[in-house]
C-alpha cells in the first residue's frame, strides 16, 4: 500500500516538472522571438543609414488621419519610381514626395479665414492649387497668375487726387480682363493698364468748358478708337481728330475774317473741313470735292 502511494506521488512530481519545463521552453521560446525581431528591427535601421534615401521629403503626418498599422516598406528601394517609405502615422508605406509646387499663395486680407487645418502641404491640394495661410488656418487656395502686362496709372500727386481708402484689389488676378491692381492714391483698386498710346490727335479744346472731373486717365481706359482728351476743365474720352478728305480752298487766305469758328474738321458738319482764314479758322467745302 505505501509502495503503490509512493510511486503516486512520485508520478505527480514527474509531470510537475514536465509542466514547468514546458512553460521554461514557451518563455525562452518568447524571448528568442523578441530577441529576433529587434535584431531584424536594427538590421533595417542599420540598412536605412547605409542605404542612399531618394530626394525629397516625406509627407507631414495628419493628425486626425491614420493610415494601415503595418510596414508596408522597410526604405525607399522598396518603393517603385520616386516615392518614398513614410510613416502614415502607424506604419510605413509608399509615398509620393512632397513638393512645393510653383507660384505664390496671394496676401493674407484683413479677414480671417476658417481656423481650421485643410491642408498641410501642396501635395494635398488638387490641381495646381497651394496650402496657403486663410489668416487662422490654411487651405487650398489657387494661385494669382503671373502679372499682367502694362504699367498701373501714375497717381496725380500734384491735383492732390485720392480716391477710395479701401483694398477693393489685392493683386493682379483680382481684377477683370486686362486690368491690374494698382493704387488710387489712398487704397487699391482695379484699373485698366497705362499702354501705348492711341493714334490720333484729341480735338483742341473749345473756348467753352467740360465737366470738371476726370474720366480718364489714359488712352487705354476709354473705349475703341477713342483717346483720353482735356474738355477745358477735367479729362474725358473722345473721338480722335481725323482730317477730312480734300483740300481747303485758297481763297479763304484772303478773308480779314479772325473768327475762330472751329479747330478741326471734326468740328465741321457733313464734308466740310476746317480751314485756315488770314487769322482766324472757318468751315469750308474742300476743294476737289463735288458738293
């Protein structure tokens, strides 16, 4: 009887110590394991100094967007063309990298945009649009195109002219067709380009006054053929000075007549043309003309 419970109990302690030497093997097998996978873990490191990275750089990780928790890559000669390995914020995987794209982010305004993240970088935004500051944030914004051609209207310091105290224009790509962003003197404002000049001769002023403001400021603000002529007391646009066909007869050299009665043949109703009296200047037929 005792001999039977002796070898029970030597039975027990037998599998006792089966049971711990598993247990022994399942942690040292852990270990072993752990011990591996941060040799792996160093090797890449190691290969990540050793190896040569692509240019550029690795997009900016988004706060409120995580990407797959698994490494999809070790380095950049894991991924194809030009991208490269990032960190989308729990693993690492191909990435296009970030790029700046061409052209300026217009002005910040005096308001304030959505204070809100949009963006991060250009490579966030559509198309050809930037990440530019909205004043509290940033968000894709389009560009302003290059300049436009000409040359903004010089301000009329010495007529002490100030228009508009207001930003109604920012830069170029805020006004309309041809027209550029310049200044009123006190503000900015849209205005149509100082170009070349128009053809043409204004007509000579009157003895009489115009409207006394300033309608133009150059050829280029006033329509078609039309230029920027003096009315006596301000600036308007005009029709341009054409000479009439034909020529003046010589016998109104012979007149004593001094009136003035017109300047140009603009002046002169139907055909008729302007012409020089002995001292003064009178509408006539031309000669060559059939009336």
């Amino acid at each position: 009887m005792n001999l039977r419970r002796a070898a029970k109990i030597r039975l027990l302690a037998y599998r006792q110590v089966e049971r711990m030497a598993a247990r022994m093997s399942c942690w040292l097998i852990a270990v072993l394991l752990c011990l591996a996978k941060e040799l792996v873990r160093g090797a890449i490191d190691l290969d990540r100094e050793l190896l040569p990275a692509k240019p550029g750089m690795c997009p900016r990780n988004k706060l409120d967007v995580v990407g797959l928790c698994a490494e999809m890559c070790f380095h950049d000669t894991d991924c194809p063309n030009n991208e490269k390995c990032c960190s989308n914020g729990c693993g690492h995987q191909c990435m296009p990298p970030y790029r700046e794209k061409p052209g300026v982010c217009p002005r910040t305004k005096n308001e304030f945009g959505a204070c809100a993240e949009m963006c991060f970088h250009d490579s966030d935004c559509p198309n050809d649009e930037k990440c530019c500051s909205s004043g509290c944030g940033h968000q894709c914004v389009t560009p302003p195109k290059k300049v436009k051609p000409g040359k903004c209207p010089e301000n009329k310091l010495d007529e002490y002219e100030v228009d508009l105290c207001a930003e109604m224009c920012f830069q170029d790509s805020d006004c309309l067709s041809n027209k550029k962003c310049c200044s009123n003197g006190c503000g900015h404002q849209c205005m149509a380009p100082y170009g070349a000049e128009k053809p043409g001769v204004c007509p000579k002023n009157k003895l009489g006054f115009g409207v006394c403001a300033e309608m133009c400021s150059h050829d280029s603000g006033c329509p078609n053929d039309e230029k920027c002529c003096s009315n006596g007391c301000g600036h308007q646009c005009m029709s341009v000075f054409e000479k009439k066909p034909g020529v003046c007869p010589e016998k109104l050299l012979q007149l004593q007549s001094c009136d003035r009665i017109c300047a140009n043949d603009i002046d002169c109703p139907n055909d008729e043309k302007c012409c020089s009296t002995r001292c003064g200047r009178q509408c006539a037929f031309p000669y060559g003309l059939t009336e």
